[in-house]
C-alpha cells in the first residue's frame, strides 16, 4: 500500500509540474524573429530549476568550465530574477550527441543541455566542458543560449563564442548587433576548472522585443 501511494504521488506530481509547464509555454510568446528550437526551454519536466545546473557531460574527459554570470533588466543595471536560461552544445568530437531516449527538441540539441533559473540577484552558473568544434570545422566552437522571461517572452541570444578559438570570424568577434550578450568568452585557469564569465542584457537588439 505504502509503495501504491508513494507512486501515486510520484505521478500526480510529475503531471502536476508538466501543466505548469504547458500553462508556462500557453501563455509565453516568442519574440526576435523565428527561432527553431526555442521551444526547448519549456523542456526541463518534473527538474526543480535553481541558479546552478551542472550538464551531463561534466564528468566526461575534457576541459571542464564553469560558465558564470549575471541577467540584467533591459536596463543594463537591475539584476533579473526567475530568469529562465537554456543553453546546449556539442561534445568533445564536435557533434550533438544522444544517448538513444532523447525526446522534444533533445532529438537535435543532444544530451549535453541544462537549465537554471536565476536568484535575486540574477546570477546564474553551468558546470559543463567546453564544446568542440564542429568535425568540417564550419564554425568556432560555441555554445547556444535560450532565455524565458517571467513575462513569457522568449528568445535566442547570440552563441558564447570563446577568444582565442582559431576559427572566429570577424562576425563572431564583432557583429553588427549583440542580441543579449557582448563580447567573446575568456577563460581563466583556476584550480583544475576554466572559468569564463557573460553577462547577458534582456532584450537587447530583440527584435520586437517591447
């Protein structure tokens, strides 16, 4: 009987989470254009999101990174709370890797995904490893943001792209119109993890956006 009610439970309260979340995504509208994928961020199911996610492929072999910063109000000054960041990237052989039971959007992002919601002082931090490039090498190495505010707008925001990467280009390094995030991403040593710090700016050069 005990283990009957325990999975009763366990059952209303994953649906329980799954409506709020389909009440999240109902009632949320995509601005900045079109955005294939966006719709990722409504995919974290029955996870308590918090200001830290630590991605699947932290324990793997490669450098590990500690990805770190603050959301800003479109102001540029006042900390964003309850922000909702996605992000997901390649593995160390430069592909979007599945382990075979990925569903939603994980069918094309890959396992290697994770979701924060910021604190009350719109600090967020993944643990992951810095992604590698593409096999044809048609890009630098980079990693892609998904941002849901508590207002329901959400959006793309330009890719991390990190200095020094031997395959930027002059549109990575300067392009005409941040959306969200300014400037390239510096590592810096510290102890056996690299950390490198973005800050993002809500709305910023979202089209649409107000």
């Amino acid at each position: 009987m005990t283990r009957l009610l325990t999975s009763l439970f366990l059952t209303l309260l994953i649906a329980s989470c799954a409506k709020s979340q389909n009440r999240n995504q109902e009632n949320s509208r995509l601005v900045g254009g079109p955005c294939e994928g966006c719709e990722a961020i409504f995919e974290y199911g029955d996870k308590k999101l918090t200001p830290v996610d630590t991605l699947p492929d932290f324990d793997d072999s490669g450098p590990r990174i500690k990805l770190t910063g603050t959301i800003y109000q479109s102001d540029g000054k006042t900390p964003a709370k309850d922000v909702i960041l996605y992000i997901y990237h390649t593995d160390q052989g430069g592909v979007y890797a599945k382990r075979g039971d990925e569903t939603g959007w994980g069918r094309m992002h890959g396992y290697i995904r994770g979701w924060i919601k910021t604190d009350k002082d719109g600090r967020y931090t993944f643990y992951t490893l810095k992604p590698g490039v593409y096999p044809n090498r048609a890009a630098p190495a980079h990693i892609h943001p998904i941002i849901l505010e508590p207002s329901g707008r959400y959006y793309w925001l330009d890719a991390y792209h990190f200095e020094g990467d031997p395959l930027l280009t002059e549109r990575e390094i300067n392009p005409s119109n941040h959306r969200g995030v300014v400037g390239l991403l510096t590592l810096e040593k510290e102890g056996d993890i690299w950390v490198g710090n973005k800050d993002i700016i809500l709305g910023k050069n979202i089209p649409g956006y107000k």
